[in-house]
C-alpha cells in the first residue's frame, strides 16, 4: 500500500506544480519594471516541476505517465515561449 500512496502523493505533487508554474506563466508582465525578477521565479518554477515530473515518472502509473508526459509538453512550450521573448 505505501508504494501506491507514494505513486498517487509524486503525481499530485507534479500536478501541483504544473498548475504553479502555469499561474506564475499567466501573471508575467512583461512591461513591468520587476519583469527580471518574475523570470528568475519562472525558472525556479520551471527547474522544480520538471523535477517533480521526473520522479513522478519513476513511480506513475500508465495513466499517469500519459498526464505527466503532457505536463512536461505543456512545460517545455512555456520554456519556449519564453526563450522567444
């Protein structure tokens, strides 16, 4: 039983993440004199859920694997994006 309960806590934890990511993505202001110092918090959210991705994926289920393999997608497109400003 652990095993499982470690399964489901490594996924909420990347699920978790992913949506702070995605919320710090969504407040940048680009025009904003703290625009520096939003991306230095944008990388340290990128660096974290990427990790939490990466040990989710260690553990996940199939199911789980195909949400955090889009987690990752949705990740990688932010970095992109970013890298493109």
């Amino acid at each position: 039983m652990p095993y499982h309960k470690d399964k489901q806590q490594a996924f909420q934890a990347a699920q978790q993440g992913a949506k702070q990511l995605q919320d710090v993505y969504n407040n940048l202001e680009k025009d904003s004199a703290s625009y520096g110092q939003q991306l230095k918090h944008l990388r340290q959210e990128v660096n974290e859920t990427y990790q939490q991705i990466e040990n989710a994926l260690e553990v996940a289920s199939e199911t789980q694997r195909a949400q955090l393999e889009k987690f990752r997608t949705d990740l990688q497109q932010i970095v992109n994006e970013v890298n493109e400003i």
